[in-house]
C-alpha cells in the first residue's frame, strides 16, 4: 500500500467493522537518533554523498552539510523519490499471494483489553484485482458452512471477471491509473507539509536507514481533499540507504480529527505505524501493521481498539497461471 493509501486506509480502517462491534504533541516515543543497539554515531561521514538513477528516478546528492545534516531540501526531494517507489510497490503488491493475520483487541476506558480477535485471511490474485479469503477466525479453521460461504464469495468474482466486458475493463484499469496519479500528487503534498528533521541513523532488521522526524509546517496550504488532514499528524520514518525504500513509519494524532464530516472523529493520541521488508531482492512490501485507534463514530459511540496486522508467505503470483475455479490454478506451460 502507498504512502497515501497508509493515511486513508488509517483514517477509514474498520469504520465497518467497528460498526459490527458492540498523548502528549511530542514525536512518538522511538529511539533518537542514532541508537546503542545500531551501534552507531553522528558523525559526518554517517552520510556520504549518495548519486542513484532508478528509472526515472532523479538523481540525488545527500551529502551533508557540515554539520552532517540534510537540507530541507534534499529531505524533501528523498522523501518524494521514496514515496514514488512505495507507489510502484503498490503496484508490484499485486503480483503477490500472501497470508495476512489481524488481531484487533477491544479496550475499556482504561485501556485494557475486554475482548480480542483474530482473523487470519489468504490474499489472491484473480483477474488483476487482490480479493481477501478468511481462512482462520481465533486461530481455528473456519467451519465447512462458513468455508463454503467464502468459498462461493471467491467463486462469484471469478465469475464476474471472466465475463466482464472489454469496455469494463478498460474502465477499471483507467481507474487504476488515475489512483496512481492522485498518489503522485499528494506525495507533493507530504514533502511540502512538513518540516523534516535527519536525527540520526539505525538498524532496521539489519539493513542501514536514515530517520527523519516531521513536523508540520505552519502556513501549510493543501490542493487535494485528503492532505487536508496532514497537519493533523506528526511522525518519523526509516528509509533504507542502499534502496531508499520506506522501511518505517510511526504517525501520531495532534489533534482531533473529523472524517467525512461528522461520521468518525478520531482522538489526539490516535497513531499507527508500520513496517515494510525486502522481498525477491526487488520489491518492499507490509511487513508489520500497527494502530491504537479512539474514535467515536456518529458522534455517538466511542471505539477504542488496538490493532495488529503481519503479512507473510508472500509467493509471485505467475502470469503463466489462469484461475479455473474456486481452489484451481492450472500453470500455462
């Protein structure tokens, strides 16, 4: 999921399912700059000057300054080359299978966990489009009535995307391509919407990554409806040095935020964070999903919920591979 898809799919997660179910201003609490556990140190050379071409990518100089800070500048335009890369893995996302576990625990007003669960889902690729199959509720196979249940959802889409028209087609995937734009566009309003700050470099699962605090930038003047809402939040993010691939990100709540005018409002101290990994040596995909959302719906009922998700076994869906039925794959050799 891209950049922009993070922030919506925050602001909106679960307003559904919650429906189903009966902090301080400072940055979030990780370690500064460069921490014990990376074993490293801020000094100048932390930073050596970087000049890279992917594509058409821009080329970057990152040399510090001499103080072994980045400009604002240079943040930005990383920041951009970085959040164009997480659109293209977006886009690669959807050449993968892959098995997603969530567990959301239900809090009471002092946050203790009144009830948990869990569902576990397999991730398809059918005709273009990822559809989600639930698999698992608490950690148990589903029973055969609600296996056959889903079985007939996956079977129905199937269905409908072997007939679908070229026309509907040509449409869907001019849908897809105009989402892709709107992301190009509201990664210009991410780097313009903060004031960064390079505090350091760490480990993250092993690899060298800058991080990067933002704050919101007074005067700040949004042109798309969603970057209306990114002064609302402050964070910082891990970019991998060697790929400058978004390898973190942890985003707090300032302020009280209404969603889609007065259906959702989420509470100061709402914050979500997430981690990509390496995949295949070529593309960066969701490693780890996290979010303790206070939100009240309707104005009327509050949710106070923590949610954890984690991806695994993602394998390459082959092009050589066409699906036949519910459970069939038959390689094209």
């Amino acid at each position: 999921m891209d950049l922009r898809g993070w922030v919506l799919f925050f602001l909106m997660w679960g307003l559904p399912a919650l429906g189903q179910q009966d902090q301080s201003s400072s940055a979030p609490p990780v370690q500064d700059s460069s921490s014990a556990a990376s074993g490293k140190h801020a000094e100048d050379d932390r930073f050596p000057t970087t000049s890279r071409e992917a594509g058409d990518t821009p080329t970057l100089d990152l040399t510090p300054d001499a103080n072994g800070q980045l400009s604002q500048e240079q943040m930005q335009q990383l920041l951009r080359v970085v959040a164009d890369k997480d659109i293209e893995n977006d886009k690669r996302l959807r050449d993968y299978t892959y098995i997603e576990r969530e567990v959301t625990n239900k809090l009471d007003g002092k946050g203790q966990t009144k009830s948990t669960e869990e569902h576990t889902y397999e991730i398809l690729e059918i005709y273009g489009e990822q559809v989600e199959r639930l698999i698992e509720k608490d950690n148990k196979p589903l029973d055969a009535k609600e296996a056959a249940k889903e079985e007939e959802k996956i079977q129905k889409i199937i269905d409908k995307r072997k007939n679908e028209s070229e026309e509907d087609r040509k449409k869907r995937g001019e849908k897809k391509e105009k989402e892709r734009e709107d992301d190009r566009k509201f990664v210009r309003e991410v780097a313009d919407a903060y004031n960064f700050k390079l505090v350091g470099t760490e480990l993250v699962d092993g690899r060298d990554a800058w991080v990067i605090n933002g704050e919101p930038r007074p005067g700040f003047e949004p042109h798309m409806k969603e970057a209306k809402y990114l002064p609302k939040f402050h964070g910082r993010v891990w970019i991998d040095k060697d790929d400058l691939q978004l390898a973190k990100m942890d985003v707090e709540c300032l302020d009280t935020v209404s969603w889609d005018l007065f259906l959702a409002r989420f509470h100061r101290g709402t914050r979500f964070m997430i981690e990509q990994t390496r995949v295949n040596n070529e593309v960066w995909l969701p490693l780890h999903f996290t979010a303790k959302i206070d939100v009240r719906i309707a104005l009327v009922k509050n949710f106070n919920v923590d949610v954890d998700q984690t991806y695994r076994d993602y394998k390459k869906f082959r092009t050589s591979a066409r699906i036949i039925g519910v459970g069939e794959v038959q390689d094209q050799k």
